[in-house]
C-alpha cells in the first residue's frame, strides 16, 4: 500500500504516464507504458474503471471519484470507499479462498486506485443471465463463497478482539452504508426525489406506498441493517458483482463493505435472481426462455442448499470464536446442543433473508439505482409488465417472511406468480 500526491482523476490518456513507473504494472504490461492500450469500462454508478493491456499482459485500474458517476458532482462520496474495498478483498480472499476475487497488485490510497486482475473473458453475470446464458458453476461457487466470508468474519470465528478491531475499521464506511439504509430500505417506500419508476406501475406504486405492513416490515429490516453487526459484508452482492466464465466466478466490487447481518448479503444475492426470472419474459423470443427460468430457479435452491451445507460444516468445524462456545456443547458430551443452535441460527438468517430479497427487489424498480434485467427492456409496456409481478412477489416475501418455510416455497411462488403476469 503506498501513498501518493494529491487525488487526480485518471484518464485514458493520462494513465500510462501516471502509473508509467509502477513496477508492478511494468512487470505484468511490459517495460514501456507507451505502448499500453488503455481503455475506461466503467458502467456501474460509481467508479472509473479501466483495462489496461500491453505487450506482456494486461491489468484493471480501479478508481473511486469523490462523487456519485451515477448523479454527478452534485453528490459528493469520500474516495476512502477505495480503502474499504481493498481491505474487504483482502479478507474475501483469505476467507473465502484465492481464485473466488480478483487478484490484487497494488493499493493507492491517496489516489484512491486498486490496480487489480483483469478478468477475461468472464463477462458480468447480470449481463449473462440477460443473454439467456447458463452458467453451471455459479450456484456452488457463490452459495460458498457466502458461507465462508460470512461465517469467517463473524464472532463465530473470529476472537472478540479481533472482530471488535476489525469492525471499527469498517465503521467508518458511513457514506456507502448510507446510501445502502436509505436507498434500499426508506426511498423506495414514499416519493423520494431520485425515485423513477417505469410509466403504467402508478397504481401499483401507491398501492406499495400505503401498505403499512410493508413500511413497518422494511423498516425493521432497516433496523437489523443498521443494528446487527454480525459479520464483514460484501454489502453489495448483485448479479452485477459477480464476474463469470462457464468454469470460473469472481466476486467483484465490495466498497460497501460493513459489518451487517449475514441475511442481507445472501437475501440481496437470491433477489437478483428472482429478479432475473421475471425479466426474462422481456428478453424472450418464442417462449424460448423456459429453460432458463428453470436455470435461474435451481441456481437459487443450489445457491441456499449449498450455503447451508457449508455453513453447517463451518460450524461444526470452525467454531472456535466467540459465540456458541464449545466449552458449552460439545466439551459437555452435548453435540446435539450446537446442533439447537445452529438450526436457531439457520432459520432466523432464513427469515432475514427474505425479508431483505423483497425490500432489494423493490429498491431496484422503486428507486434511483435500477438494473439491467428491466432497464434493457425498451417497451416500456413491457418493462413495466415484468417489473409488476416483481413487486408483488417482493412485498409477499417482506411481509410473510416468517410465514415461508423452504426455498422450493419460493420459487414455486415465484414461478406461478411470473406464469400468472404472462398468460
Ligand atoms: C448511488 S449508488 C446506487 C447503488 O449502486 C451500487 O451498486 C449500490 O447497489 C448502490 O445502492
Ligand atoms: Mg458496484
């Protein structure tokens, strides 16, 4: 990690002669920044990002802005978010396993850049699912990822010193987090002023907007976001967070990273999907979407089947921190106590994570930060035709989700609720 001159934006143009002298960069482009090729790729509402590539390899360049791309200068963001998501990959990887994020090769602070692997060809798996591609790895790879980082980065694990530490660390991303509790959890629920929503979801919209249930139930999920520092968050698990190939899944992008409850970034994960699902009517010709929607459905089962599965050996494995200690259960002869626990924990993370699919659901279609799987929906008729049954399906899982008792539960509802709006 090293620190630099004062912030500067990047360019295209500007790069090579900026970080010309870097010798991790010229060791992995080639000696002569001259002849690297350098081009911003940034699409997402935040950073710059750029692809840098010269006779020996290539490399990304990451770099925050002191605002908000998405809005522009009007909304200023501390470039310290740079900070959070290079410490975050570093505890991702560590926890997680090498190979599950990009790899690192430099860290600036004051310039506020990552300088990182270049990824290809993996493609963005939102835009994948988009194009109607299976890709059959990423149920395993993402339902382990999440078990593992946040098991591992929670007082399950971790030492209390350790975790106490480290949560300090992260308590100074108050901005990022910020915008997550208002964004996701309070916009979508009354006419805030970067709210859009596509043209014909009118009477849905108020009908949302007056449900008092549905206000009372995001709110107290805000409250378990805000309140709940159970473990290191990603804090910001989307289908557009995960990069991809038929044999290979990074998780990118973790400058939201807090300490939160597990259930939010497993919640906000399987919502992306369901998403996905009933934006496929938009993207189909001939009713040639059917088996992707059977994809997408079993991706989610696998995602939660498999982060149960590993959550539970992390358990029985690695619980060696602070909470449900040992000395308690198993050092007693009572193995079936932590077996108790672990089922308790399991099923409130289970009612969590509902809770929080339906308000990430709603924030995407109510509020400022949309995503792909509708926006590229051009008839706007459409658009808003996929994005009601979404809605729908989102209050369901916020309001009843004490009430829901498996995955297949879901999806089935999912499913007739998504066939229902097409018929
Ligand atoms: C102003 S930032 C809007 C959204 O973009 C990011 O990807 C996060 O999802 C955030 O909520
Ligand atoms: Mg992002």
């Amino acid at each position: 990690m090293t620190k630099s001159d004062s912030f500067e934006a990047l360019t295209p143009e500007t790069l090579p002669a900026r970080l010309g002298g870097l010798p991790v960069l010229t060791a992995r482009l080639g000696a002569d920044p001259g002849a690297w090729a350098v081009r911003e790729v940034g699409d997402g509402n935040l950073n710059l990002v750029f692809v840098v590539e010269g006779p020996k390899g290539s490399a990304v360049v990451k770099q925050a802005l002191p605002y908000v791309r998405l809005v522009g200068e009007s909304w200023p963001l501390p470039l310290k978010r740079s900070f959070f998501e290079y410490h975050a990959l570093t505890r991702q990887q560590a926890r997680a396993g090498k190979g599950t994020v990009p790899e690192i090769y430099h860290f600036d602070e004051a310039q506020a850049l990552i300088v990182m692997e270049y990824l290809t060809p993996h493609v963005i798996l939102r835009r994948a699912l988009i194009d109607g591609r299976k890709l059959p790895r990423i149920g395993r790879d993402l339902g382990l990822f999440a078990a593992r980082t946040l098991f591992r980065g929670s007082d399950l694990a971790m030492t209390a010193r350790e975790r106490k530490q480290d949560l300090a660390l992260f308590a100074d991303n108050v901005e990022l987090c910020d915008i997550t509790e208002n964004l996701v959890f309070t916009d979508p629920y009354f006419e805030a002023e970067l709210n859009r929503h596509t043209p014909g979801l009118e009477p849905l919209v108020a009908e949302l907007r007056a449900d008092r249930d549905l206000k009372v139930e995001a709110q107290r999920l805000k409250h378990l976001f805000a309140a709940k520092a159970e473990t290191l968050l990603h804090g910001d698990l989307h289908t557009g967070s995960i990069m991809a190939t038929e044999g290979d899944t990074r998780v990118i992008d973790p400058e939201f990273a807090c300490y939160g409850p597990m259930a939010f970034d497993v919640g906000m994960l399987l919502a992306n999907f369901w998403m996905s699902l009933f934006s496929q009517a938009g993207h189909e010709e001939d009713n040639s979407r059917e088996p992707m929607r059977a994809y997408l459905l079993a991706t989610v089962t696998e995602i939660w089947a498999v982060f149960r599965a590993e959550f539970s050996a992390l358990w029985r494995s690695e619980r060696n921190g602070m909470l449900y200690a040992r000395s308690v259960f198993e050092e007693r002869g009572d193995a079936l106590g932590a077996e108790q626990a672990l089922d308790r924990v399991l099923h409130e993370l289970w009612d969590d994570l509902l809770g929080f699919a339906g308000v990430e659901i709603h924030r995407r279609i109510l509020g400022l930060a949309h995503n792909a799987d509708f926006e590229t929906i051009a008839d706007e008729g459409l658009r808003a035709k996929c994005e009601a049954p979404a809605l729908r399906f989102g209050r369901h899982l916020a309001v009843n989700r004490h009430r829901i008792h498996s995955i297949e539960e879901v999806n089935a509802l999912a499913a007739r609720i998504d066939r229902e709006a097409r018929a």
